[in-house]
C-alpha cells in the first residue's frame, strides 16, 4: 500500500523533544510503523516558494518525513488567519473569536493549492492520500481539479459544531462542498459525525444514507473513527521515564505531597482559567488541603501571534500569580505554572507521578493527554482522571470522574473526591478505562480508517473525470457567504 499522509504540523521522530498538539503525536508511531510519507509544513516560509520547495525529505521508521516550506506572501493568512481566527473558533462553537478577512481566506485557499499541487510528486496510480484536519478542507476539491482520481481521505481532530455555529465561518457553504471531494470523511465522535451530517442536508439539501452522500464530485462516506494512542507504548514509556532526571527532580520535590497534573497548549478551548479558578475554590472550600496537594500546570504557548491566544497567556498568568499569592506559603506553591513544553518521555514520567489527572477542556476534539494519563498509571496505585464530558474522549473513559467544566465549585468537589478516592475505587475505574483503551488504539484507528477509505473506492464508484468537475473558484463568486 502507498500511502500518503497530509498535516500542517508533522512531528520529529525525537521521543526528547517537546511536541505540539495531540495531532502530530498521535500520528508519529502510525507513520514510523507503515511506512507512510508524511507530508507537512517544515515551519518555515519562503518568498519564492514552489510546489518542489521541499526543504527536507528524511527517514521516519519504515516510512518518510516531506517537509515543505509554504509560500511568505499566503502563510500568515492562512495559519494565524483563516485556519486558526476563523475555523478554529468556529469548531469549538466560539463564533465571537472569529476574526478574519477575505484576504485570508484566499490565503488559505492558495495554500491548500499549493499543497495540492506538491502533492503530485508522490502521486503513484494505487496512491492513497489521507489529509488531515481543518487546515486542508478544501486540498481534497484542488488535487480533484488536478486530475487526482485515487482515494482520497480526510480525518477531522477537532469537533465539528452545530450547523447555526458553522455558518459563522465565511464561505462555509463553499468550503463544506469542497470536503465531499474526499472519498472518506472521519469524524472524533458520533456527534460530530450527526452535526456534519444534519448541514449536509438542511444547508445543502443533499441526502445522507447510513453514511454515504452523493455530490457532484461522487460519492463520499462520512464516519466516525475515535482516536487513540499507542496504549502499551506509552505505559512502557513512563515507566521506564521514573528515572529521567526531570522526572526524579519532580518526584523528590514533593516532599509527601500529593500532585495533580494538567498539560495543555495555551488555548481557549482548554478550560485553563476554569481550572485555576476550581483549584482556588478547592483550597477556600477545604483549607486543610493546602500543603497537601498541587497542581502542576504545563501550559505550553501557542499560536502566540493570534490575539485572543496572547491575551489568555496574560491572563492566565495573572490569575496563577494571584491564586498563588492567595493561598500560599513561604515554602508551598498551590499551583505550579510551567509555561513550556517537555518530551513525551518526561511527560509519561509526569503523569504517572500524579495522584489525578485534570483534563477539563470546554471542547475537545478527543484530547489524548486524557488517554495518556490514564495509559501512564501505576496498575497496583493509579491515579484518577477528572474528565471534562465535554472531551471526546469522555464517550470512552466514562468511568473516569466526569465535569462539567464550567461548574467551578462542581470541579472542586470532584478534585476532593478524587484526592480521597481509596485504592480498591481508583483500580476499579482505571481497569475499565484502560480496557477501553485497549480496544481502540491508535494502530486499530489507522488500520480502521485505511479499511474503510479502501472500501469507500470500491463501493463508491468512479469519481467524475476532473473535466465533468466545476473547479471551485467558478463556482465561488455564487456560493461565497
Ligand atoms: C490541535 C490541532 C492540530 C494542531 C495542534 C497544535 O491538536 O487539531 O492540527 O497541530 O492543535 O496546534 P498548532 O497550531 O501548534 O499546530
């Protein structure tokens, strides 16, 4: 099988370095192991950029990494633009973050066929193309202008809204038509998959029947396909992580005290202040637990040169600051705040040294720290997860301690509960979630999903030959709202 696989971010093969967001790290040990090539943005722009402007080509596992330099004039547009001031907020039903220009989405459009177009140097006749996330919607629709007839997939790692609260996205209707080029939409969870499906009908009043959905690219089966990790991979990790330096150093920092552990990207959909905000309940609500636990928060920066990203580091800075100031001591920080990333392997370390994990995301596509922290644990002596079930992965780990994350007083209670929580409790509920990990991991969510976009070609028919196809932008000027 060839295979192709397409990401904005693509992760290092470098278990010591930091990675950012669940995408790239979910995705390193599928493409070590089958031997894909994983085709990205190398981070870097250039002025003169071509569909040839492939910085690095290297080695990945059994597989290969193609790291492609995007053009200058597009990238700000379509990054900090279009994919992260308009889709972004639009996924996590936040329609009051969307800020954007018609510039940007041109942009994001140049760069999707810019992709496209790099795209065909790996262009083999079994080829399959699997694209991830919101950043490419439209990369299926521009490799169908160029004449590309093999399957063609598309995974979503984020949630997909309400159809009232993507049509706050401008030219949603345009974009959504341009996904029915892919053979093969997955989704997170069954929602998202039912919101997808309710907009195709009510918005474009096209027939969706037990998954499949004809347009004029042909037909298209949209699915859903939980993501999950490399359950035993990561347990062996942070095992082995317990004599990292870093993870030595936190364990001897303690001294008896027990740890809560969140690890996020900066970003609004994380719940971060909601979380500082429940902790700084905990400790007004029950006093004798100051000493006795802390949060260490990883809040790594992210997406920085977005406003409404730069202005919640600020605050959540301010907010430790004070809840620090509040309820500590000359010798005992109630939170403490790292704002920076750190490896996979002292991450495990980590979370298997935490007696809870808090997880508390407004909105999540699945959130694999969740699954992770849980995958960490020690089976004799787990720790608890508390789970927003508002997380996909809360369809799972529903034996986890769920909130609701804007109920603040509601989360305290619940990190009480779980600081109390006696052994025979906390491995009951751990085994039932780390059978459910097991049922679904990140090899069985690969294998599936190739399966399935294998299957959607043969049953699915030929797609139209790229001259029967509109190209986009003639229809553009008509659909643009
Ligand atoms: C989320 C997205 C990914 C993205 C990651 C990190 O997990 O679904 O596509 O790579 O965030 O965000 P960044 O903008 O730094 O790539």
């Amino acid at each position: 099988m060839d295979l192709v696989v397409v990401s904005n971010r693509v992760a290092r093969a470098k278990a010591n370095e930091p990675m950012t967001g669940g995408l790239a790290a979910a995705l390193l040990p599928v493409v070590e192991k089958s031997g894909a090539i994983w085709v990205g943005s190398s981070g870097r722009v250039r002025d003169n950029a071509t569909k040839d402007s492939f910085a690095e080509i290297e080695s990945l596992g059994a597989g290969a990494l193609a790291l492609l330099d995007l053009p200058a004039a597009h990238y700000g547009g379509y990054y900090e633009g279009f994919a992260n001031s308009a889709l972004w907020p639009a996924l996590h039903s936040r329609t009051d973050l969307i800020r954007v220009s018609q510039d940007d989405y041109q942009s994001y459009r140049e760069v999707n066929a810019f992709m496209a177009r790099a795209l065909m140097r790996f262009r083999k006749p079994g080829t399959m193309f699997w694209i991830q996330d919101y950043h490419f919607l439209a990369l299926g629709a521009e490799m169908r202008d160029l004449g590309v007839r093999n399957p063609l997939g598309f995974f979503l790692h984020t949630p997909w809204p309400a159809r009232r609260v993507i049509a706050g996205v401008p030219h949603h209707r345009e974009l959504i038509e341009a996904m029915l080029a892919y053979d093969l939409i997955g989704f997170q969870t069954d929602d998202d998959c039912e919101n997808f499906a309710t907009y195709l009908r009510t918005d474009l009043g096209l027939e969706v029947d037990a998954g499949i959905v004809t347009s004029r690219f042909g037909t298209s089966r949209i699915a859903t396909f939980p993501i999950g990790i490399d359950v035993d991979g990561f347990s062996a990790q942070a095992q082995r992580a317990a004599s990292h330096p870093d993870v030595s150093r936190l364990r001897k920092s303690l001294h008896g005290e027990r740890l809560a552990i969140g690890v996020d990207r900066v970003d609004y959909s994380k719940g971060l202040v909601n979380r500082i905000s429940a902790f700084d309940r905990l400790f007004e609500m029950q006093p004798s637990l100051k000493r006795s636990v802390s949060l260490l928060q990883i809040a790594t920066p992210s997406r920085g040169g977005i406003e409404a990203y730069s202005n919640l580091q600020d605050e959540l800075s301010k907010q430790v600051t004070e809840v620090n100031g509040r309820h500590g001591e000359v010798d005992w920080t109630p939170i403490r705040y790292l704002s920076k990333g750190f490896s996979q392997t002292v991450l495990a370390g980590f979370y298997r040294a935490a007696q809870v994990g808090v997880v508390t995301p407004l909105h999540d596509g699945m959130n694999l720290v969740a699954k992770e922290y849980v995958a960490a644990q020690n089976p004799i002596d787990p720790g608890v997860l508390v789970l927003s079930k508002f997380a996909g992965a809360a369809n799972e780990l529903d034996t986890a301690l769920l909130v609701n994350p804007h109920d603040i007083d509601g989360m305290a209670r619940t990190i009480a509960t779980a600081l109390s929580m006696p052994a025979p409790e906390r491995r009951m509920r751990w085994e039932a979630m780390m059978a459910k990990l097991r049922a679904g991991t990140i090899h069985s969510w690969f294998a599936d999903f190739i399966d399935a976009l294998e299957n959607a070609r043969s049953t699915a028919g030929p797609v139209l030959p790229s001259a029967t196809v509109r190209p986009l932008r003639a229809v553009g000027a008509r659909l643009y709202n």
